[in-house]
C-alpha cells in the first residue's frame, strides 16, 4: 500500500506545473518540489504581462468622454475645479 501511495504522489507531481525563477544560470523550483532524479522537464520563460496588454479590451471602449477627461478627471468624478 505504501509503494501505491507513493507512486499515486509521483503522477500527481509530474503532472502540475512549477514556477520558479532563474538564479545565476540555474533554475530554481519552489523547495517542496519534489521530482524524481532524471525526470525530463519543459522550461517555458514567462513573459510579464504589460498593463496595457490585460486592459486591452478597454482601451478606447468609452468614446464620449470630454476631451479634458484625462486632466480633470477629479472634476468628472468627484466635482472638483476644474485645472
């Protein structure tokens, strides 16, 4: 039972994926990572995502705006002088 169990872990662990980060030409796991000695992996850089790129969909959705909106947008708001 003991072996079954173990090796019902080792599946669970080759089949999740890891981040990690590169540290002088090494890749580092996270410490609890535990994968078997010689197990083939696939290393895929992360690119950061730029703001720009997440609120893509927005940008440029709202057209009516006033043309000032972006330097009194505290007037818009929250009713303050405009500047």
């Amino acid at each position: 039972m003991e072996r079954e169990n173990r090796r019902q872990l080792v599946a669970m662990e080759l089949n999740m994926s890891y981040i990690g980060k590169v540290k002088n030409g090494t890749i580092v796991l996270p410490a609890d990572t535990h994968l078997p000695e010689g197990t083939s992996v696939r290393v895929e850089p992360i690119t950061p995502e730029t703001l720009a790129a997440r609120l893509g969909d927005l940008i440029g959705a709202i057209d009516d705006m006033p043309s000032d909106w972006a330097e009194n947008h505290d007037h818009y708001v929250h009713g303050t002088d405009k500047k």
